[in-house]
C-alpha cells in the first residue's frame, strides 16, 4: 500500500474598487471582495456602489477607468477580474 499526502493552497483573492468623484464630492467608499480558492485562476466578479457623488455643473454618466476616460461602469453594475498566481 502506498500512502500519499495531497497538498493544495488555500488563497484569498481580494477585488478593491475604489471610486474617485474627479473633483466632485459624495464618491462611495471602496467595493471590496475576497474569494477563497486553492485555484490557480479565479474570475470573480464585484457588484458596483449605486451612490451618485455630485459635482457642480456636470450630470453623472458613469464610471471610467481613467480621469478623462469614457464610460465603462454603471452604478450598481459589475466589475469581473481574473486572479491569477
């Protein structure tokens, strides 16, 4: 008889969100979640705030990735990643 001892690993993955009003106010505090996986490749995906910030003069639209990009991300929407190690 051959006695074998199995291994895995047992990591947590953590997806952060964090919003910035570019030069308004009210952003939502940061999305976060963490997966626990002994995978090498995890896809998750996080619920988006539905907080609105304001900022004088402007209608919000969206979130973008970048400053001056264009609109990627609705309030409420989703964000996927895949983790990997």
């Amino acid at each position: 008889m051959a006695v074998t001892t199995n291994y895995y690993y047992q990591g947590t993955y953590t997806l952060t969100v964090n919003y910035n009003a570019n030069g308004g106010s009210a952003a939502p505090a940061s999305t976060v979640k963490q997966v626990k996986s002994s995978s090498s490749s995890v896809k998750d995906t996080a619920t988006l705030s539905d907080t609105i910030p304001e900022r004088s003069g402007y209608t919000f639209l969206g979130w973008a990735t970048e400053a001056d990009g264009s609109v990627a991300y609705q309030p409420s929407g989703s964000v996927s990643h895949t983790f990997s190690r």
